[in-house]
C-alpha cells in the first residue's frame, strides 16, 4: 500500500471514505510497529472493524435501479360480461356487453365482442393497446337489423383494469345513431357443461308443415327449426299494448322453439345468464356434438313487432325446460 500524496485531488462520496480508513489503517500499522508494540493488536482490531464498516457503506449505499416495466398485468384471458340486457336502456345507449378476449401481450390485447347497442345485436373484433392499466381500445363489425340487413358498427373508448372488473367508457355509432355509455364487465365464472353422451332417439316423422324432418343434429337444421316455429306462430310476434306482454308473447315464443328442437330430435333447454337470471329470449341446444347458445328474438316492446333471429352467445349454460308443445 502506499500514502495517497498530499498534493493528491481529493476523493469524493463513498469513496473517498473507503480510501481515507485505509490510509487509516496503514497510519495506524507503521505507529504500532515503531513505537507501541504493546498496544498493536488492539489497535488493529479497531482499525480493521473500521474499514470493515466503510466497505460496508459503500456497498450499501449504491442505488437499486427501479424495475423499469411496473407490476406485471395478470392475464385477462378468457370471458367478460356485464349484465344482461334488460330492453329498458334509450336509444342511445349499450347493454349486454360480452368480450372473449383472446388475445394479450405485453403491450397488446385483441377479443371478440358481442352487445346490444339501441335495440339492435352488434358483434365484431377488438384490438387495444396496454398502457399500465389503461387499455385504448377499438372495436369494428356489424349490426344486426330487423329484416336480415346488416350495416357497419364502430366504437371506441379506454377500458380502466380495476381489481376484480373492466370498467368500458364507449362511444359508437350504429346505422340507427350515436351510442355512448359505461358499462363494468367481470369474468365470467360459469363453466359449460360437456356434452351428452348418447342423443335421444328421434320422434316418429312431423305431419305439420312447419315441423322440420328428419336430419343430421347439426347447427343449420335447429335454426331451420327455430324459424319454422316462428312461421307456425306468427300472432306471437305480432305488437303488444305494453312492453311486459311483448315479452310474455317472446317468452311463449322461445318455449315453443324449445318443444319443436326436441321434437326434431335436439337435446334443447333455456339459458341462465351470468346474473343467474332465465333469460326470455335465449336457448341452449346440443348441435353438431356440442352445446350451443341462441339469441332468437329481439324485445318489439310496445307497439313493435318481435323480430326472431338466430344469433349465438357465449357460454352455453343450459336450464332444463320441456317447452310448449302445439
């Protein structure tokens, strides 16, 4: 070791402080050696626990870089729903909302989206980018008409991550005006059940025109089934006075589907939404090997017509229901 020189730039921080013990050290030694040899070994003891603890200090206060990407985000694959629709909303607004997302990377998140936006079904893709727990988000796709027609559906907004819940800012446009509201989805905890092992037996051959012949237990002949149900009752979709017997006819209507799905052979029951309630205007029915879940009429209310479609949601969750018969 050698003495730093007196002409020597000084040294800064904890640095400095680890060289001057050790110049402290080395003082300290040549003393003990030239002049107190009696008292050298307590002296050295003291001088090493010294420059032990300015080791120590310069160890200790060097600063720990901060993580640079944040808390990582759980995963948010899988289902999000917020509450069922209910019909009750203006025509400016969106219920229902079901997201399956699909999709999630570090910055990235892509899901399929289904909702009711002023009376009409909407379904389409989104895509958002992550930004901590804020997701700007775009979703593009159709609308579903009375009548068949289709026409372009947007919207957009910033989903907000909270801790058991997405909460979803909206703003849109639909071919029947502007939508904008805020709806909080949750996972959906519901699981779907596994499809039987063996079919019933198919019933002896229909005589009524509107009940649909033997065939494959396949996904296109239940929505045949379904609108031939509806030909067979059309003073079901005809309007009401009031909202509540619009409804009513619906349900009547969705029961009778039920009894001719089976009738045609198909394991076919009603739907329990996430909330827990039986939905009026949903089916499930085991088609092409699995369980499936159907949108088949839209709410007239009253004084407008019930409009019958064929529309799939997700999950399946199937209640047992013999249905009307005729």
């Amino acid at each position: 070791m050698r003495f730093r020189p007196e002409n020597a730039a000084p040294r800064t921080g904890a640095r400095q402080d680890l060289y001057a013990a050790r110049d402290f050290v080395v003082t300290v030694v040549r003393i003990g050696q030239r002049r107190h040899r009696g008292l050298f070994p307590p002296l050295l003891v003291l001088t090493l626990t010294v420059f032990g603890l300015a080791c120590g200090f310069q160890r200790s206060s060097s600063p720990v870089a901060p993580s640079s990407g944040g808390a990582l985000l759980p995963s948010l694959i899988g289902a999000w729903d917020s509450s069922a629709a209910t019909g009750t909303l203006g025509a400016n607004a969106c219920e229902d909302f079901q997201w399956h997302i699909s999709g999630q990377g570090s910055s990235a998140l892509s899901a399929e989206f289904s909702a009711v936006c002023a009376g009409l079904k909407v379904s389409g893709t989104a895509t958002g980018t992550v930004n901590g727990t804020e997701v700007p988000y775009q979703i593009t796709g159709l609308a579903s008409a009375p009548g068949g027609v289709s026409c372009p559906f947007t919207m957009s907004g910033t989903a907000h991550i909270e801790v058991d819940a997405i909460r979803v800012p909206y703003a849109g446009s639909t071919c029947v005006g502007a939508v904008h509201g805020e709806e909080v989805l949750r996972r959906r905890t519901t699981t779907t059940p596994p499809p039987p092992t063996q079919p019933p037996p198919p019933p002896s051959p229909p005589t009524n025109p509107n009940h649909v012949g033997p065939g494959p237990l396949s996904v296109a002949r239940a929505e045949q089934v379904v609108y031939a149900t509806a030909n067979e009752f059309p003073g079901l979709q005809t309007p009401r006075g009031t909202d509540a017997e619009s409804a009513a006819a619906g349900e009547e209507l969705l029961r009778r589907m039920i009894w001719h799905l089976q009738l045609a052979g198909f394991q076919s029951g009603r739907e329990r939404n996430p909330s827990g309630a039986i939905s009026g205007d949903k089916l499930t029915v085991v088609a092409d090997g699995a369980w499936h879940v159907y949108d088949v009429w839209t709410l007239g209310g009253a004084g407008r017509p019930i409009s019958v479609i064929f529309y799939e949601v997700f999950p399946p969750n199937p209640v047992a229901d013999g249905g009307i018969p005729d």
